[in-house]
C-alpha cells in the first residue's frame, strides 16, 4: 500500500505550462523540467482537471502519461492544455525514481492561476509560461 512505501521529498523537478507557437499559431502544453544533475527513471505522471465554470461542477478525464527517463538538466513535454481548462484547478501527480529511491509530488496550477500577470519567461524551456516548484 502506498502508505507502506517511503517517498523521499522532491527536490529540483518542476513543472511549467507554457505557450509555443507552432506553424504561427499559439498552443498551450505542461513540461516537467528536471533541474538535478542525475537522471529520473520511470517517471509516472497522472493529470486531472476540476472545479466550478459558471456555477457547475466540471471534472476532466485523468489522463496518465509515463517518461522512460529524463536526462540530468533537462525537460519533456507532458501533454497539450486547452486555454478552457485554466478555470479549473490542474492537478498533477509526479512519481518518479533516482537510483532505488522513489519521489513523489502532487504540483496543483489552481483555477485562474494562468493568467498573464503570471506569465514569465521560463529559462529551462526558452518559452514563456507560469512555473510551479
């Protein structure tokens, strides 16, 4: 059982959702940027949406995505994001290993959290976005 298992505390993966123009147009996707100097194995990441869009419940699918590995100071994109969903809070689980030790994270981008007084430039991806640590 999940509480059975000792995660270490994460340190040095963020994740980012960001805008990239592609072929003139602009489009909207999550990364995951490793900042640590080793690589992570197995990564497993689960992403959910939920919250209130004028006065009704919403919920989106749960979408699970897995990274083999991601090299030492380096990022991958996750999955493509709808403009839409940024009413609603995001919710994304990471798991992932470094040597035998598992980490574990839940990074949340709250409901209107991605708006453009958020929006900086974010280094590791050469492209502008809201950075969650």
């Amino acid at each position: 059982m999940k509480k059975d298992i000792d995660f270490e505390p994460v340190a040095g993966v963020k994740l980012a959702i960001a805008k990239e123009e592609v072929a003139g147009e602009s489009q909207w996707a999550v990364y995951i940027i490793n900042h640590n100097l080793i690589e992570l194995h197995t990564v497993l990441i689960t992403s959910k949406g939920y919250g209130t869009i004028d006065g009704e419940e919403k919920k989106t699918s749960v979408l699970r995505h897995m990274i083999g590995e991601l090299g030492p100071s380096s990022f991958a994109r996750i999955e493509p994001i709808q403009p839409e969903l940024f009413a609603l809070s995001n919710e994304y689980w990471v798991s992932y290993y470094i040597l035998d030790k598992i980490f574990d994270k839940k990074f949340v981008f709250t409901a209107g959290s991605i708006v453009e007084e958020n929006i900086r430039k974010i280094p590791a991806l050469g492209l502008d976005g809201v950075l969650h640590s």
